[in-house]
C-alpha cells in the first residue's frame, strides 16, 4: 500500500517520488562555479534558481526536461542532459 504524507499542504505519495535534498554548501559552490564558467564565455543566465537546477542535475547525471532557452548554455557548454532525447 501507498503511503501518502502531506507536506505543505501538497499530497505526497512518498514510496513512489524519490526526494533530493537541492541546495546544500556543496551545491551552492558548485552553482556559482558553473555560472561564472558560463560568463567566462560570455553567457549570462538571467535566473538563480535555473542556475541551481541545471547545476544540481549535472552533479547527480540526472536529465532536465526544460523549454527556457538558459538551459540551452548549460547543454552545450556544461554537459547537462536534456530529457527530450533520451
């Protein structure tokens, strides 16, 4: 049986969601060390958390299914994995 939880105020089915802890030290260095390589090349993401995000996916090789064009810079230049094509 599914074991459902209420977090926020949102249902949570929690033996079927796997649940990430997004934002330590750890991520949070590694965050501001991937927007500064991306300015380096001349690319400015306009939004801290799509910085967080994509960094976080990257770390732990997981895919971003994404339709805001800053995660394009991620892609090609940070080897995040965009779910559309796997």
């Amino acid at each position: 049986m599914l074991q459902i939880q209420t977090i926020f105020g949102v249902e949570m089915v929690s033996s079927a969601l796997k649940i990430f802890e997004l934002l330590g030290t750890k991520m949070a260095v590694q965050s501001a060390d991937n927007f500064h390589k991306l300015r380096k090349k001349g690319i400015t993401i306009r939004k801290t958390a799509d910085v967080i995000i994509a960094s976080f996916c990257i770390e732990h090789h997981l895919p971003l299914l994404f339709s805001d064009k800053d995660f394009k810079s991620f892609v090609e230049h940070l080897g995040l994995r965009n779910a559309i094509y796997i």
